[in-house]
C-alpha cells in the first residue's frame, strides 16, 4: 500500500518550559521550569541579620521543587574568612546549617567549583521522603545555594532535569 504525505503538514514542536532566568541584579543566571516565585526573608545569625533572597519554582504534577537563594556577607567578614584560610569551613558551616535546619541527614557531599570559586555539593534526605541536591558557592561576598528537593520515588525520572538545573547556574564575571 503506498501512503503519500503532505510536505505542508504542520509541525508540532513541544515548547520547552525550561527558560534561562536573571537575577533582579544580574549577578546571576539560570535555566528554571517557569517563572519563580521571588521571595526574601532576614535570617538571624551569630554576626547579625542577613537578609536571604530566594527564586523557587515548585512544580507540584512532578513532586519537584527548584531553588536558588543567596545571603550576602560584609567584606568584613570575607575578608576574615580570606585572611584566616576559612573559605573551606564557611562552606561547611553553610552545609551543616542547611542540612540541620532540615532535619535531614546528609548522604554524600564534594569539593566543587564553579570557575575560580569554591563550592560544595551535597545530597541530603529529609523528612517526608525527601531528597535534596544543593550546590553551594562562595563568590566574593555572596553565598549561592542552588537546589533540588523531590521525593526518592521521584528522583530516578528526574535526574536530567535536576543535573540541567545545577549544571546551568552561572555567575556574571
């Protein structure tokens, strides 16, 4: 049987809903599924208050949620983690208190680098069956949290979209 086809048939072409995001400030950029929701919050720490500033998309269908957040720092106090070799703890410290404040239990975590910056990476879990992905960042002043939060179950059918989400995070030069 020979089926002839119509060179002018339309073309479906799925739109992708992976768009690259900027920062308010520029500082930074990444591919996010949708628009985020823009949220900042003052957190209370031993040196005084910083103030947190998060973008999140949270798609709900998919049991997935994707935030960048980011507190800046005095020059004081990078000048002091700078001078005293304490880029490294920072980092730890940024980790244990993520993890804490979770109440998860971290799995695995690396030395990263995002160009000349120190970072790290870490997976927890969480109550709720949750598991997080999160790279850390120290870049001059500002400390970038980049994650993912889903569910184990989930996780396996995610794994493209969670290390596209991390792998596309830049800072501006």
């Amino acid at each position: 049987m020979n089926t002839s086809v119509s060179a002018n048939q339309p073309v479906q072409i799925a739109q992708s809903i992976w768009k690259l995001f900027y920062s308010p400030d520029s500082s930074f950029r990444i591919l996010m599924p949708g628009n985020p929701k823009v949220e900042k919050q003052t957190v209370k720490t031993k040196s005084g208050n910083i103030e947190l500033n998060m973008f999140t998309v949270e798609r709900k269908q998919e049991d997935v949620k994707y935030v960048v957040g980011y507190v800046d720092y005095s020059s004081e106090y990078i000048e002091l983690l700078n001078r005293n070799n304490l880029v490294e703890k920072a980092l730890e410290n940024g980790r244990d208190s993520v993890v804490k404040k979770a109440k998860g239990i971290l799995i695995s975590e690396q030395k990263i680098t995002l160009g000349n910056y120190s970072g790290k990476e870490i997976s927890y879990s969480k109550p709720g069956d949750k598991i997080v992905k999160q790279r850390i960042y120290l870049v001059d002043k500002r400390l970038y949290q980049v994650s993912v939060e889903t569910t184990k179950r989930r996780q396996k059918y995610l794994t493209k979209s969670i290390e596209g989400f991390l792998n596309s995070f830049n800072v501006a030069s």
